[in-house]
C-alpha cells in the first residue's frame, strides 16, 4: 500500500487507516505534536492485554466478544476481565467489523417514532438481541413513511440485521436489501421476508361490537395520515363490523392527523360541532394518542366522556388506565412484538432456521371509563 501522510483529510479521505490502530495511532499523535498538543495515552491492544493476562490474543478475543462458554477456562476469563479493567481495554469494533465483512448493528426502521407505541416495540427488540447487538433507529418526521435511499445509506454500515416496522411494498420492493430482515406489522407483505404481524382486525370487530352493544348508532373514525397497512386494516375492520352491527359512520366523519395529541385535539375541535348536530356519539381513534387529545379537547368544550361522547382508540399504551377518564382502547402487544421480531432476526443472524417465520400476535378490547358508565 502507498504511504499515506498523515493529516485530517487524509484520516478521511482514507478511512482504512482507522481500521489499523497501530496506524491510527502514529497518524493522530503526529497531528497532535504539530498543534503542540499533549501526547494521547497509547491505545490499548488485545495483544497489552493478552500479555498481563498471560493468555493468546484469540482468547482476549473471545472473552471480550462473550464466546467463551465450552473454550475458555474460568481462570482464564477471571484474568483477562482483570487484565482488561486494569488496561481500560475497549474492542475496536470498527476494525472488527471490517475484518468480518459485517457490524454487530442492527437497523430498526419506524415510521413514526413520536407514537409511544414504538417505544415499547424497541423495549422488546432491545431486551431480545441482547447485549452483542447494537440497536440504531432510522426514524421519519410525523405523518411520513420511510424513504427507501435513506435506509440505503444507513447500509453502508454493514449491519447484522434490519427490522422494518409497518412497511409498504413499495418500500421493501425500492429498498432491496440482502442480509437477514424481518418485518413487524406488516400483513399482507409475508412474501417479502420473515414477519412478526398483529391481528388489529379482531381488536377492531370486537369494538365495534363493545359501542353498539352500548346503545350508539352514529360514530366517527379518527385515522392516521401514515397510510400504513396496519392502519387500514384497523379502520376497515371497525366499519365492516359496525355496519353489520348498525352502526353508522358516515364518510364525512372520517377524519386522518398525525399522531400527535396537539394535532389530534385541533382536528377534533373543528370537526366536533357538526359531528354533534348529526348525532354522532362515539369516536374512534386509530391510536390511542389520537384519543388523548379527544379526551384533551372534550375537557375544553365541556362534553362529559362518556355521557354525552364514548372515546376509544388502540394501542392500549399504559397511561391509558388512569387518564382522566381511562381510555378504552384495543390491546396491541408492542413489547411482545419487538420481542418476537428481535428473536427472528437473532436467529437469522446466527444462521439458524426458523421454525414459524410468520407470527401472529392476537389483540383484545380492553374496556374502560371512556366507553362504559358502569
């Protein structure tokens, strides 16, 4: 290889240099005496640990990356996390993943990271990978989906694994992606790789069922403005039922926002007069957030919940049991989800089969003060 001269441009335009600590090195301290900086401390190396642990580099390797169980004694693995500790010894992970071709990384792609729903679906997907995987997020502004060449860039990363939440075809089809991927929320797109699904539609007819049980004909549908699949299937299978249970929602009260308890409460504040004029007496929220700022809005305007207004919504997130009053709302397993995804997508990683590659997670009503006097 031709000399390289050392210099910040150089560190960039040649990044193979940081993948050789030893060069790395050399190159910043010589940056440094010539900004008349102190001298950096030595990186430290597997083999300076090796040599105080009195052990092979390839088994600082393997305690270091936790591969030790049936190869390394535990005398052995005591040494080397003293040596280790005492050195302040870190495994260069960028050197590592140039050597094997691959990161630990793996990529989670959301498409609307301010629903709390999210946060529980990474909760899961972080407690299955566990410690030998690092979880990056790839996250859109509200109300919008994925951009296939965004991902793309994150691709140059090399990572292990790539988890997809609530795609469209036509993401999966622009995106194109080799390596082990996995889909949460995702019905209909089984064909494109391994997914972990939720069965929104029973959730949804069991709704329906729960407000014309409670004497309500006329109903309005708040949606989202994503236009995920998951979404739809929800709102469709809440007015195939109500209609079949007799209750009405008329187009005009069909609405869409973002999921945002601030945009949720200005669309509801605009469309509530006339929803009231027509008789509706029951609002449906394709979130829960959504359904927060009903709740919010209602507060203002004086409408008793559920008195004169019944409000439900879905994702049962946990502040929906003691809000003011506690929402009903459909149950959407998100820790079980991302917990679910994650396993799949280990398993693929470490080249192991699956043994059922599409997962259906069930969803239940749960109802409470917003919906029912009782």
């Amino acid at each position: 290889m031709a000399r390289i001269a050392c210099s910040r441009q150089a560190l960039d335009v040649f990044p193979q240099v940081k993948a050789v600590p030893d060069r790395y090195d050399r190159c910043m301290e010589s940056l440094d005496q010539r900004r008349g900086r102190a001298p950096r401390s030595p990186r430290v190396t597997a083999a300076m640990v090796a040599a105080r642990a009195g052990v092979s580099t390839a088994t600082v390797s393997l305690v270091a990356n936790g591969k030790t169980q049936g190869r390394v004694s535990d005398d052995n693995i005591s040494r080397v996390r003293s040596a280790i500790a005492e050195l302040g010894y870190v495994v260069d992970s960028i050197g590592s993943s140039l050597a094997r071709g691959v990161s630990s990384i793996v990529i989670l792609v959301t498409p609307d990271v301010s629903n709390p729903f999210f946060a529980n679906v990474i909760a899961g997907v972080r407690e299955s990978l566990g410690s030998q995987y690092q979880l990056l997020l790839s996250v859109t502004d509200a109300g919008e989906s994925p951009q296939a060449h965004d991902v793309r860039k994150l691709l140059a990363l090399r990572p292990a694994g790539l988890l997809v939440g609530a795609p469209s075809a036509e993401f999966l089809e622009d995106l194109s992606a080799a390596g082990p991927l996995v889909l949460l929320d995702a019905p209909g797109l089984e064909s494109y790789a391994p997914s972990v699904n939720l069965d929104v539609a029973q959730g949804a007819r069991e709704l329906a069922r729960h407000l014309a049980a409670s004497g309500h004909s006329k109903a309005a549908y708040m949606d989202g403005v994503t236009g995920t699949t998951t979404f739809q299937l929800r709102r469709e299978a809440f007015l195939a039922e109500a209609a079949t249970c007799g209750l009405s929602v008329a187009d005009g009260h069909v609405i869409s926002t973002p999921i945002d308890v601030g945009a949720a409460a200005a669309a509801f504040a605009e469309a509530w007069p006339q929803w009231q004029r027509q008789g509706v007496t029951a609002v449906v929220c394709g979130t829960d957030t959504h359904a927060y700022g009903v709740l919010q809005e209602a507060r203002v305007e004086g409408v008793r919940i559920p008195e004169e207004l019944a409000v439900a919504g879905f994702d049962d997130l946990p502040y929906s049991a003691t809000s003011n009053p506690s929402l009903t709302s459909v149950h959407l397993p998100a820790t079980p989800l991302g917990r679910k995804a994650g396993e799949q997508l280990r398993g693929l990683m470490e080249g192991l089969p699956l043994e059922e590659p599409h997962v259906t997670l069930e969803s239940t009503l749960v109802v409470r003060g917003s919906t029912s006097l009782s």
